[in-house]
C-alpha cells in the first residue's frame, strides 16, 4: 500500500505484517489459546526465497523463524551457516502464514490460515524484485508458489523442471524422517545440487 510520501517500503510492509490481527479470533479458539505473533523476516535486496508453511510454537516464543530442529536440518539442507541464514539482506524467508497457527486435538501444528497468504503473500513478492532462487519447503508453499496439486515426492523428483530458479523440497520436519530414509535419491540427488546453486546465488 502506497504511502503519502510515496511507494512502500519493503520494512514498512513488514511492519504493517507485524502488526496484523486479523487471525486474532483464530488463533483464540486453539488449544493453545495464543495472540497472534506475526514473524516478518526480509528486506528488498534478499536473493534467496525461503518459503515455508509457518511458525512453530518455539519460533513463536522466539520471534525468529526456524530457531527449532526443522531449522537445523534446513539449514544443513542449503549448507548455510546461522550468520548467513539470517542475513535479512541476502535471505528473505516467507512462510505461508506469518503467525503459528496452533495446534489440533492431537497437538499436532494447524496448517497456514490461507487469509494470511491472500492478504500479504503477493505484496511481499512484489517487495523482493532481486531473489534469484526460491527454496519452497512443504506442501502449502508448494502449492501456492507453483500451482502443483500432485503428491509432494512427484513434485519434488520433479525438480529440473522448475531449475535453476525454483527448487521443491519436503518440510524438515522430523516428521518426515521416513520419507528421508524411503528416498534417499533426496539426499544423494536433490541436496549437492541445491547447496551449490545457493552459493552461488549468495556469493
């Protein structure tokens, strides 16, 4: 949304992201009972996109994103340090919903609220004309990002179709620690391809 003074900035926007309430009520209804917390991670000049799903419980309580073991194993994923990681200036990381979600009867996260994509996703992109790589990690961003209804392994050994700019993954997860050990071509494949296509988007 354009100011009086002019164009909006990427941190004003991320601000304006920040100061969402619109899941309040939402969020109120959960088992965990909890206000919103949006976590607004980029700044315009980020070449590489980490889409995700949204926040845990333990992002929400730290206000960082990924600052739990899906984040650990993302991190190795791309072969990135934790300085570099969170280096706003060089990674934008863009969840589906910016807020957790909480959690079902069965304590397991809820998916991303769509209204929060429908209500900044678009804006953020257009806030980040430099990225040059979009990591999409899980489903949701999958789907959102790419319009693919398939099943996420289809997807995700489909990757050379999306390469060099796009790359699939699974969520990192220690749920999905199964399907890591079912498709080892993930790791032996996909991941030193990935690492060095992010060093050289970053370098």
């Amino acid at each position: 949304m354009p100011s009086a003074s002019g164009p909006e900035t990427a941190g004003e926007l991320a601000g304006r992201i920040r100061a969402c309430r619109l899941c309040a009520d939402r969020f109120a209804a959960t088992r965990t009972a909890h206000a919103p917390r949006p976590v607004a991670w980029f700044r315009p000049g980020a070449r590489l996109l980490i889409a995700g799903q949204a926040p845990g419980a333990r992002v929400h309580a730290s206000g960082r994103p990924f600052t739990d073991p899906s984040g650990d194993r993302l991190r190795d994923w791309l072969g990135l340090d934790d300085a570099t990681f969170y280096d706003r200036d060089r990674v934008a990381i863009v969840p589906m919903a910016f807020c957790f979600p909480g959690y079902d009867a069965r304590k397991a996260d809820l998916p991303p609220p769509p209204l929060c994509a429908a209500t900044w996703h678009g804006q953020v992109m257009q806030a980040l004309p430099g990225v040059r790589l979009k990591v999409l990690v899980g489903a949701h961003a999958i789907r959102w990002h790419l319009g693919a209804k398939a099943p996420l392994t289809g997807v995700v050994k489909g990757w050379r179709d999306h390469w060099p700019d796009v790359m699939p993954l699974p969520h990192p997860s220690w749920r999905n620690t199964a399907w890591l050990k079912r498709n080892p071509w993930f790791g032996d494949e996909v991941l030193p391809v990935l690492r060095a296509r992010v060093r050289e988007v970053l370098s």
